[in-house]
C-alpha cells in the first residue's frame, strides 16, 4: 500500500476511535459522522483495495427503465452540466435512490481516475459500498454535500472531489442524486451550486411533464421570475383541487410538507377563485397577475398554463365550462423575449438561448466563447434586454481595444487630481456606470495579468474604490465576459489568473461559427430583412440564398451583415440575385448559380479526384436528387439527414445543382 494510503488509513482509524480526534479533525461534522457510519456500522476497511461493486447490465436495465422519466430530463441537464465544466476534468453521473450509477457524461482528462475508482455505469456508490463519497453520502443524508479529496472514506477514492445534490419526486421521495466528481484541487463550493441548479431544473421539467394533463399554477413573488427556476409550481385539477405542487412553491408558501397543501382547493391558499385566476390570465395575455396568499397576505405573482391536448400542445383555455367565469377568446401567446429572436432553429444557439433564460435573475456570471463575429456582444445585450436590468445601463468595454495605460482608469475611474492629465471633475469608471445594470467586458482574455487581480477583487467585494479615492462604492451589476482566446492555455501561460477564470466562468456559453449553425438560411433571410427599409423589403433570388449558406464566413455573422448591408444599398431591384454579389465573392459562383440566360459551363469530370467509394457515393446520390427534382428538403427527408449535411455532401462531391433548379 503506498504510503499516502497508509498515512489515510491511519488517519481514519484515528479520527473514528478517538475523541479528542473528531474534535481536532478540520472537516466538517457530516464527514466524520460519515467515517463513523462506515468503520462501526458499515465495517469498512478504509485501505481496501477489493474491486468495485458493480450490478449486472440486466439489473442496470431495469433500474434505468424505473427512472426513464427522470432520466430523459436528466441526460439534458447533464450534458449542460458537463458544457459548462468541461475542459475542467469533470465526469456527471446519475444515481437512483441505491447509489447504482445510471448514466455518466466524462471528460477524457477523468479517464484515469474513472478506471481506478469504478465510475462507471451499474457502479455502486453507496457509503456502504464505496464510504464516504459524494452521491453515497448525499444519499444518506438528503442533502447537497461537497466531499473533498481527503475527506473520502476509502483510500483509493482521495483523488477524487465531488458536489452531489439529491433529486426528489413531487411526493417529496428521494430518488436519485446527480454529482459532479474530478481530480480539481480547488473547494467544490461553485460546483455544487451548479449541480444544485440542474437538480431544481430536473425537479421542475419532471413536474412539469408529469402534470402537463392538468392545469399548472406558476408563480413567484417577483413577476419577472416567473417561469424561471426559482418558481413555484402547483399541479390542479380541472375543479382548482391541488393535486402536487414543487420544492420551491411549498417554501415560498411556508409550508413544510406537502399533505399541508395537497387536497386543498385554490381559495384556501390564494384570495381568488379558480375561474377568476384563468379570467385573469387569460385577460393579461399570459403575463403574471397579482394575487395574495391567504394565510400571511404575502402577495405573488401567478400564470395558469391548460392541460396538454392530445395532440401534444397546450388546449386554448376554455373558461366557459368553469363556473362562474366569462367566455373569451384565445389570446396569443406573449412576443419573444430578445434572446429568443437570436435563434432560428440551430440547435446549439437554441440551447444557449435556453440556459442564458435560465440564469437571468440569479446571481451568476456568464462567460461568451465564439470565434470573432459570432455576435458575442449580441447576444450580450439581448441577455440584458431579456432580464429585470432591462431599463438600467449596459455598458461594454474592449478590454483589446484600449491601451494598457488607461485601461485601469477607464474600468474604476479616478478623483479629481488623480494623476498628471486627469480630468479636473475626475471620471467615473465602467464599473460605476454599469451599476444597478450590466457591464460587457470583451475580449476580457486580453485584460492585463495586473490589473486582473484588481478585477477579481472588485467582484468578490461587490464594491470598487476609483483611483486616487480611499471611498468604496457599493456595486450591483451583472457580469457578462467574452473572449475567443482559449483561455485555459493562457492560464498555462501565466497570462491570464486561474482564480479570475473561476470566477467569471459561472455559466459558459459558446456561441457556434456561421458555418456550422444549422439555422444559416433563415438567419441570412432575418438579417436581410433588419438591413432592409421598412417599405421596401429585399427578397433574396434562391440561387443567391443557396450559394451564401455555402460561403465559409471566417468573418461569421458581422462579414454576413456587412455583405448584406453593402448589396442592398447598391441594389438596383428589391430582389437580390448572383449578380449583385461583389467581385471578391463571385470566384466559384457562375457554377453553382448561373444568371438567367446564361449558357452553363460543362461539368469537368469531377470523379476522376474521388475514391471509389465517393464515386459511387456521388452517383447514388444525383440519382436521388433527379428523383426528387433536386428538392433537397425531399432529398434530406429520404436520407434521413439535415439540410446541412446534404449541402456538405454536395461541396465535398462537387456536386452542383443544374441553372434550372430551385434549391428548396
């Protein structure tokens, strides 16, 4: 046994058996208190090296089939988990209520700690399979725990730290736990609080989807925090009777346990009727209504959603066969928010807009990653014009773009007389003038290694002191950072701080390149349409949209406006066609969109460049396209593929479409 294990054995035993050890030990009171669970009652040997327990794949099956339901919101959440801890050495695992590891997201640096420790799926990790650990103990304890490196039980698990929060059903039974476990050597604090988040998330979708038949009551005592994870949720029958209600709305209700709410009708907890509250909602259009609790006064903010129809969506309300209540049309549903307008269907995009909505009222920093032009500022403002800070200042400052000498000033400011050349009134820093609303730091990766250190200071203190003043001033502002550096090889480098990166990486959203977004028709269309007059709306010729969603935009969304901004100022017609392309884009683009009229150039004998297989490939495939008349969405559909994937088979198979075409 190597001496590390024998000096952690030793430890243990030490601890466990004598008094004035628990009492010295430096851990918290729930790890000893677990070690005593696992030497007395569990009779662990702390340096065991026997192999992990693992179930068999038919028991881990069956297991898995009994939570299918969590599991389906589960491995969403966990692959979110895992984007925003990736490249940290994270593995995400899913427990059921036995500690019998369901599923598992790893990151390829925790290969090595996986293989020693048997972090697999049908491992068993409860404390009294493995000791002391995060999803074991958790278990036991039904709680969020941290257990870190050390803390550990067994001897062969003290690489390992992990955050683990317990998964509760709407009946309040603990079934399952979701953990977060590494190598890192930092405390686990930011972790678990982010395992926490998903596991409200998990609760909330799986309530959600288990009641989507009956009517939901959505509410919370900030209107603006309705329909975010902090809500509450009560399930009602179609007589206003509460059939199950969440976590979150019996703690904002002030009850304890759920018989205290379950059976009884709407009037008893709110002072409205069950008819009256649909009227309402229906009324303001699905945005919050004011209503009062009756027990305490407390006032909250509430949505009623309708049953899921057959059919799969929400049943326009029909509050005639309520009693006591008004007829009334259907409202449309509430516009988008700005974030919801960055997306048109690209799946990436559509799950950055879902979890930036998800953090818009919490106290946590978001980090933008995405090459330059991405529209990483874009989508910066639009999380600000989407929250409560909507009406308060969004500053954004090039951390690139301004020299390293005036960059400490132009974040803090200064007093009058601060230094040779300050303005006599002195200057209030971005800081200042983002307070109450958002500060935009971009580029933050180019930021000084001396002034970062003043940055994180600032951010953990919540207050700034400008420079040449000894005053603090209070700060309240959301943090928004941007970069397209890779930053972990900086912090390698020594030239970006470790502990800033933490800090600033509380949610971390990587916005896709232009060339990989599976949305880039509709998006070219939306951007011609914002550049376009409002009386005089541009169409775009389908051989010029099919030819600009081929381009390979190293510029991404900024070049694609600037394009579209350049072609319909100089148009000549309101239909923008091949021909209104500058110079430097028409190189290729008479082969694959030929103007009317125009003669098209032969097909050079492409196949002689291909293997045999892509030879055959390429026949195969203009056989189905002439089937299909060169619809490619038919052809997408035959082929079980995406629009996208078919248009690279096209360029990779130089394969064109004839002048005739329409691509559609």
């Amino acid at each position: 046994m190597p001496n590390f294990a024998v000096e952690h054995v030793n430890r243990v035993r030490s601890v466990v058996q004598s008094r004035s050890g628990r009492e010295r030990i430096a851990t918290a009171n729930r790890i000893t208190q677990s070690w005593i669970r696992c030497l007395d009652e569990y009779r662990l040997d702390p340096g065991t090296c026997a192999e992990p327990e693992v179930v068999s794949p038919a028991e881990l099956r069956e297991r898995q089939e009994r939570l299918a339901d969590v599991q389906a919101v589960a491995k969403v959440e966990m692959a979110n988990l895992y984007q925003q801890l990736a490249g940290s050495g994270y593995a995400i695992m899913l427990t059921d209520r036995e500690g019998v590891l369901l599923n598992y997201f790893g990151d390829p640096a925790f290969t090595h700690a996986a293989s020693k420790t048997g972090l697999m799926p049908g491992a068993v990790w409860s404390e009294r399979a493995q000791g002391t650990n995060g999803m074991g103990t958790c278990l036991f304890e039904r709680r969020p725990v941290t257990v870190h490196q050390d803390e550990h039980y067994l001897s062969r698990n003290t690489g390992l730290s992990c955050a683990a929060a317990p998964i509760f059903d709407h009946e309040g039974e603990l079934v399952g736990v979701l953990d977060a476990s590494g190598e890192s050597r930092l405390a686990q604090q930011h972790t678990l609080a982010l395992v926490s988040m998903s596991v409200q998330m998990i609760e909330n979708r799986v309530f959600l989807h288990q009641f989507r038949h009956d009517f939901i009551l959505r509410f919370h005592n900030r209107p603006e925090f309705v329909g975010t994870l902090s809500e509450g949720a009560i399930a009602l029958s179609v007589t206003g009777k509460v059939l199950a209600a969440t976590r979150c709305a019996l703690f904002q209700l002030g009850f304890t346990d759920r018989a205290e709410i379950v059976g009884r009708d709407i009037t008893e907890l709110f002072n409205i009727t069950f008819p009256g509250l649909i009227d309402s909602t229906v009324r303001k259009a699905f945005h919050p209504v004011p209503i009062f609790e009756i027990r305490n006064g407390a006032r909250f903010f509430a949505v009623v959603y309708q049953p899921l129809s057959t059919s799969g969506g929400r049943r326009a309300p029909n509050i005639g066969l309520l009693p006591g209540a008004a007829t009334r049309e259907a409202p449309t549903a509430p516009p988008d928010s700005p974030l919801d307008r960055l997306q048109f269907g690209d799946p990436v995009m559509a799950a950055n807009v879902d979890k930036a909505k998800r953090v818009l009222e919490r106290n946590v920093a978001i980090m933008l990653l995405g090459e330059t032009g991405t529209g990483k500022e874009m989508f910066a403002r639009a999380i600000h014009a989407s929250g409560s800070r909507a009406n308060r200042p969004f500053i954004a400052i090039n951390c690139a773009s301004i020299p390293e000498s005036l960059i400490e000033s132009e974040l803090f400011g200064y007093r009058s007389g601060a230094f040779t050349g300050a303005s006599k009134e002195g200057q209030r820093g971005k800081l200042l003038q983002a307070n109450s609303g958002t500060l935009f730091l971009d580029e933050i990766g180019d930021m000084p290694v001396a002034l970062q250190a003043r940055l994180l200071r600032v951010l953990e203190e919540r207050e700034v002191i400008p420079l040449g003043s000894e005053t603090p001033v209070k700060l309240d502002i959301r943090l928004i950072s941007a970069t397209h550096c890779d930053l972990p090889k900086k912090i390698a480098l020594g030239e970006f701080r470790e502990d800033l990166y933490y800090r600033l990486q509380g949610v971390t959203l990587t916005l896709p390149p232009l060339r990989e977004r599976a949305d880039r028709s509709a998006l070219i269309r939306h951007l011609a349409a914002e550049e376009s007059d409002e009386d005089s709306p541009i169409e775009l010729d389908a051989r010029l949209l099919f030819l600009l969603e081929q381009q390979r935009w190293p510029g991404n969304v900024r070049q694609l406006r600037h394009l579209l901004r350049s072609m319909i100022a100089l148009r000549e017609t309101d239909r923008l066609s091949v021909r209104d392309l500058p110079p430097e884009y028409q190189a290729g683009a008479t082969a694959l969109a030929l103007a009317p009229g125009e003669e098209p150039v032969p097909e050079p004998a492409v196949e002689t460049s291909l293997n045999t297989l892509e030879s055959a490939e390429r026949r195969a495939l203009l056989q189905v396209l002439q089937r299909h008349e060169w619809n490619l969405s038919g052809v997408a559909r035959e082929l079980d593929i995406s629009r996208n994937t078919l248009y690279r088979k096209l360029q990779r198979l130089n394969i064109k479409p004839p002048e005739k075409s329409l691509v559609h």
